[in-house]
C-alpha cells in the first residue's frame, strides 16, 4: 500500500513527489507515467522560458506561483547545475493602438511586484537592435532553462528519497475500496491512500475516473513554431514578445532564444484534432467527437472567431506566419524560417464556454485534481507542488517535515 499515488509524470507530478518526499520523508510515494520518458508532453515541449509573473491578475494562483516559482526555479537550477538563464526580455508595441495596453502591461507588473521599466524604441534597439517598435517595456526577471534536466532531476530526488518512479504505465481505472484506492493500469495494480492527478491533457479524464465532476473538459490546442536558420540567430538577442490582445488567451506570435542557443518563433494557437497531436494530420475520431460534441467549444469558437481564423491561416501558411513575426523583426524572411516541433497545450474549458484563466486544482475525498496547469505551470512548478501537498490531509502514521 503506497501512501500518495501521482498520476502523471510531467514538471506539476514529478515537483509535487519532490515536495512530498520532503514533507514526509518517510511516506511510500507511487508516480506512474504512461510514456517511456519524464516530461513526454507538455513540459518536453514548452517554450522553456521561465515566465516573470507580469500577465497575470494580481492575486491569482498564476501570479503568485508564477512570482515566487521564478525565484525558487532559478535557486533549484544553481543548486543542481542545471542550464538556466535570466535574460530579460521585451515586450514592444508597434502600433499606437497598442501603446495603452503595453501601459498596462507596465502597471501590471508593478502589481505584481516585478522590475519592469519603459523603453523608448530607441531604448529597446539597444537591447534588439533588429526590432521594429515605437515603445516597449522590459522585464528583468523572464529567463530560459532546460526543463527536461528540471524533471530529470526531480525524478532522481524522488527516487533517492524512495519513491517508486514507473514509466510505461496507464491508469485504466480507479476503484474505491475501504482503505483507500486501487489503480488498475497496463501493468498490473496498485493500491494507495491517496491520489494526485496530474495527468495534463487527460487530467479531465483522470479525475472522472476518480468520480470527481471537474467540470470543465481539456480542449487541446496546438502551438507550432518555426526557428531561425542558425545563420540568421543574430537577430535575437534574447526573448522579443508583442502586446497581447487582451480579449485572446494567447500571448501572440513571438521570438524566444533557446537555452540551446537555438531562437524559436511562434506559437500559433490552433485546436488539435487529438489530444497528443503534434502534426496537422493527427487525428484522433474519439478526440474530436468529444471537442465537437461539447457546447461550451462553439461558444468558444463563436466569441474567436476572427482571431481562430487568422490562426488557421498561419498554420497553414508560411508567408502569414512570417509576416507575423515581420511586426516584430522586418528582416526575417521566408527563407530565415525552418519549422521545428510544435507543442500541445491543455486547456481547460468551463461548461460554461469560458476558458479556464488560472490553476484548477479541486479537492476528491482522497484526492487532488490537477485540472488545469498551462503556462506558467513549468516556472511555477516548484511553488505548485508545495501548495498541492498543502491541500492533501496529514496522514497520521507519517512523519512531518515542518517549514518545507
């Protein structure tokens, strides 16, 4: 019998076994992960930027976490040698239309308690000399880090504090039994006191199984980038993102430098047509029935619908996605752009047909769901699984840990 059972061995699992290790160091922690690697999904395909915490509503989840999971990726990066960077980046306007939002992009993060400052164009040139823009604002505290060396070391702490890691097994249901829970998978069963979802694009699935109503479903959205031939990096200096549309969940088309010294550009946001697909042709009957069968997406659709449509244009469309990034940077062309993976974002969806703005984490008899963890869910990781552990009741015969 295990005490705590994670479902799911992406960055929020895998930091939610670290956090619980240390809280109780001698709790028998289970991690169970379908693919035959960490971070298959969304975190080994994420943008790898940690984020500063400037977009987001003062007060949220997404803005503390976000805030204080900055400092503690980057204290975890140093400890563990892991690749990282705080470059900074721009956020510009190239339209005076614009000028008023990136305004209150500034005065967010002042909220927020982030060290921002305005830029003349001027000002941002000599930070990205190839930018065009008539105002920006600079972020000191964004960076890059290698997240797969995070999760690879996450997963090594939980297992030197004994945790059982299994790969290549898939939860197929999950039975109450009077002592806690008994998880059937692909490899046999286990039995467990306590489960944490943390399933991400199937965490709606993996919480119904568990008879917990999240009521909202995942909706996956597919983000595809290109990358500057190496030829061509010398255009980017650091990390270059456009005013954001407010009324849009994403934050635009724009330029991010690697932690491999790789600069990619993107993403567009488009719905896939399976849960895990990456390419334009995945297509999964089931997936799709689901999306196309649920209410709350067409009133989605409805509400996007222009700017839906100028995505799917730039999917498939490479003189619309350069043009695109021809806002920010006019010398990119055609020929500088080669495409390179794309990635698959979870996003939860209310019946409603409102997005999911903010972690959603919802409490079962003997178990936590993890339901909604977007960007910055990977900054954030360390901070969300210490809040995670928090909710979970403490286990009488375990001892505790104070002041992790």
């Amino acid at each position: 019998m295990y005490d705590f059972a994670i479902v799911g061995g992406g960055i929020v699992g895998l930091s939610t076994g670290v956090a619980l290790s240390q809280r109780y160091p001698d709790a028998k922690i289970l991690v169970l992960e379908k693919e035959s690697r960490w971070a298959f999904h969304q975190t080994g395909n994420n943008s790898g930027v940690i984020h500063s915490g400037l977009y987001y509503k003062p007060g949220s989840f997404k803005a503390t976490f976000c805030r204080a999971g900055a400092q503690s990726m980057v204290a975890f990066c140093q400890e563990h040698d892991i690749p990282y960077e705080v470059c900074g980046k721009v956020i510009v306007a190239t339209e005076e239309k614009e000028l008023p939002l990136l305004e209150n992009l500034y005065q967010r993060g002042l909220q927020n308690d982030i060290k921002v400052a305005r830029l003349t164009a001027e000002a941002v040139r000599e930070i990205e000399p190839h930018v065009n823009c008539i105002a920006g604002v600079q972020v000191f505290s964004t960076g890059i880090a290698d997240y797969k060396k995070v999760c690879q070391k996450y997963a090594e702490l939980i297992q030197l504090s004994g945790g059982d890691l299994r790969l290549n097994t898939k939860v197929l249901k999950i039975v109450e039994t009077a002592t806690g829970q008994v998880l059937e998978t692909n490899q046999g069963t286990f039995e467990t006191q306590f489960v944490i979802n943390c399933a991400g694009l199937h965490s709606d699935r993996i919480a119904k199984l568990g008879n917990v109503d999240p009521k909202a479903k995942i909706v996956p959205f597919r983000g595809e980038y290109y990358e500057l031939t190496p030829e061509k990096r010398y255009l980017v200096k650091g990390l270059i993102y456009p005013v954001p549309n407010p009324d849009f969940p994403f934050l635009g088309v724009h330029f991010t430098r690697m932690i491999d010294g790789s600069v990619h550009a993107g993403p567009n946001a488009v719905l896939s047509l399976k849960r895990e697909g990456y390419k334009k042709t995945d297509f999964d009957l089931g997936d799709f029935a689901e999306v196309m069968t649920y209410p709350a997406f067409w009133k989605l659709a409805a509400k996007h619908a222009d700017e839906g449509i100028k995505e799917i244009i730039r999917s498939f469309s490479k003189a619309a996605f350069v043009h695109s990034l021809q806002r920010l940077i006019p010398e990119v062309q055609a020929a500088d752009v080669v495409p390179t993976h794309a990635g698959v974002r979870a996003q939860a969806l209310m019946n409603d047909g409102k997005l999911v703005d903010d972690f959603l984490i919802i409490k079962g008899q003997q178990s936590v769901h993890v339901c909604n963890a977007p960007s910055p869910a990977a900054t954030s990781s360390i901070e969300i699984g210490k809040a995670i552990v928090a909710q979970i009741p403490a286990p009488q015969h375990l001892r505790t840990t104070v002041n992790v």
